[in-house]
C-alpha cells in the first residue's frame, strides 16, 4: 500500500483521537481507511473539555502483552501495557517507550519498567521493536531503511481506534539509539508533547515554532555516549557534550535565560529551563558517576562500574512525572 506524508497521517490520527472514532489511516493487514472518513467523523464528535469521551463504537480491546501490526509490507512486534482500570470513557495518555541499539523491546521493559509503572499511574505505554540484525532505528530517516517514523504512526491510530486516547498526551522516550530516535520523532510532528531521552543526549532541531518539552538523563561516566560531548562508541563524527545540548534547546524554545539548578536525589543534579515557548521545560537530570546503563535498572543495580546514583536513582519515575506536567499545546494541532 502506498504510505501517506507524516505530517498528513498525523493530521489523521490527531483527529481520531480527539475524536475517538474507529475510523483511521491503518489497521492490522495494511488496511486503508479514507482520510476524509476520518476527519469527516473527527469533526462530529470528541473529547469533552473534562476529558471524556463521547459515546461512540470502538473497535475491541486489545490483551496487554506481545502483538504485532503488518506496517509498510512488514509485521512489526510491540509490546502494549493498559491500565486494568480503564473503562474506555475516560482519556488516557500515552508513552512510547523505545529500546536501544541491539535491544528489544523485551529487554527495554525488563531496564525501564515503563510498562509496570506507567500503567499504575494511568498511562498506555508501547514498547515497540525495532527492525534489523542488531535491531536498530532509522533515526536519519533513510528513505532505504525501515519507515520507524510511519510505523509508530500507524502504531497510534491502531490503539486510538481501541482506546480512549488524549490527543494533547503523547509522550516518547527511549534509551541510547532509541532516545536518539524519539528526539527526531517529537521535532517530525505535533502530535508528541513531551519527550525524554536517556543515555544519549541528542541534538535534534525542530521546525521552528514548536518546542515540545524536553527532558534528558545522562550520566558522568557513560563509556558509550559521553557526557562531555566526543566520540560515540562505533561513530567517527564527535557529539557535544550534554549540557552543551540542552543549553541549545533552551535557546531555540526561548526559555528564560536562566535556569533552576538542584538536585533530585543523592548524586543526581538537575539544571532546569523555564519558561520555554508553548509552555514546555527543558530539563537535564545529571546522573553523577553514572554509566550507559538505565539509571536503577537491574543492570545498574549489578553494575560495579556504576556510582550509586546510577543504582538508585528513579529515572523512570521522574520521566513520568516530567510528562505528567506537561500537555501538548492547543494551536500546535
């Protein structure tokens, strides 16, 4: 099937989900709805200024746990995590979760256990999974390479035609390869409000007049993408350092020209910018002594490399709390 422009699905389902209708761009099998279905339904119905959801017909539910959905002639796997309490009336923010280079989105949950506490705090969380050997995502978005950007659109109006979704709480993070990823996602379209990037803050310049807010967990030590800027392990073209990243993103989203410095916990720093255009914060969390690992992931816990706060500190937790502050704008849409 041919695939639409980004800007034109996301137009779709931004629709669909304010309008909640079962009526949008893809579903499983690659088929087609009419673009004008969809915003002909979008325009007659929609969420209420409280947050629920207008009567309508949604299409079943689907089991949390392992799925798939056939995207761009390929079946794509993820993994999907909804709150048991969700009674299909009530708008239900979203958090796409992206694992790093050679994970999957097994082994992302297993790290960030975004699945287990998003969920108890009302969010949706997807885990997907990349393509490739090692699994990788298309972060330039070459046109010869997987369409990871198409597919987490399709993603989105699969479950807005299931779910009660809040078109205004789209949220994306991810891990090294797949913050990468999720840096370059939220400046491709509106549809995103927030995103956070752990273990690789990444330089990614959106159009101008948008600033979606901006969060970043990096630690001192990270031997893979250094925190002082460098050479990214595999990579000959040197990355800044991650101060140097943020401090940019403040200046292009004209934040105030001073920020908030304090810390979160033992041996995490924050340096926060406010103030920002649309609304948004831009945030570093410095994890002091920490490595490339999910910061109090099983793996950091074991790690003798990592300091404590690389051990300890909640970045999943604090990730959550950051989107929770923060909604997508009205006149970005």
């Amino acid at each position: 099937m041919g695939v639409p422009g980004w800007a034109a699905v996301a137009a779709v389902i931004v629709a669909s989900m304010l309008a909640a209708v079962p009526v949008l761009a893809w579903q499983h099998h690659d088929a087609a709805a009419p673009v004008s279905a969809a915003a002909t339904n979008a325009r007659s119905a929609g969420l209420s200024a409280d947050g629920v959801c207008a009567p309508r017909l949604l299409r079943p539910m689907l089991p949390s746990g392992l799925l798939s959905l056939r995207h761009d002639g390929a079946t794509r796997t993820y993994r999907l995590f909804v709150p048991a309490r969700d009674d299909g009336r009530h708008a239900l923010p979203v958090v796409v979760d992206f694992h790093g280079f050679k994970a999957d989105g097994a082994l992302e949950e297993q790290r960030s256990r975004m699945g287990v506490l998003g969920v108890a705090r009302g969010f949706v969380v997807v885990t997907p999974d990349a393509l490739g050997t090692p699994r990788r995502w298309n972060t330039p978005g070459d046109a010869g390479k997987a369409d990871d950007a198409g597919f987490v659109t399709a993603l989105l109006g699969e479950l807005a035609s299931r779910y009660c979704l809040d078109a205004r709480r789209v949220y994306v993070t991810g891990h090294s390869n797949g913050a990468e990823f999720a840096a370059a996602l939220v400046c491709r379209s509106p549809l995103f409000a927030a995103v956070a990037m752990v273990s690789s803050t990444s330089e990614a310049r959106c159009p101008a007049g948008r600033a979606p807010a901006t969060m970043a967990v990096h630690g001192t030590a990270d031997p893979s993408v250094p925190y002082n800027g460098g050479l990214v392990v595999g990579a000959t073209v040197p990355v800044p350092a991650a101060a140097a990243v943020m401090r940019d993103y403040a200046a292009r989203y004209r934040c105030g020209a001073a920020p908030a410095r304090y810390r979160t916990s033992p041996g995490v720093v924050a340096v926060r910018y406010t103030g920002c255009a649309q609304g948004g914060d831009v945030l570093l969390d410095t994890v002091i002594g920490g490595t490339h690992l999910w910061p109090s992931s099983p793996e950091a816990r074991a790690d003798p490399n990592t300091s404590p706060a690389g051990k300890t500190f909640d970045a999943t937790g604090a990730i959550l709390d950051f989107f929770s502050e923060h909604r997508a704008p009205t006149g970005a849409r």
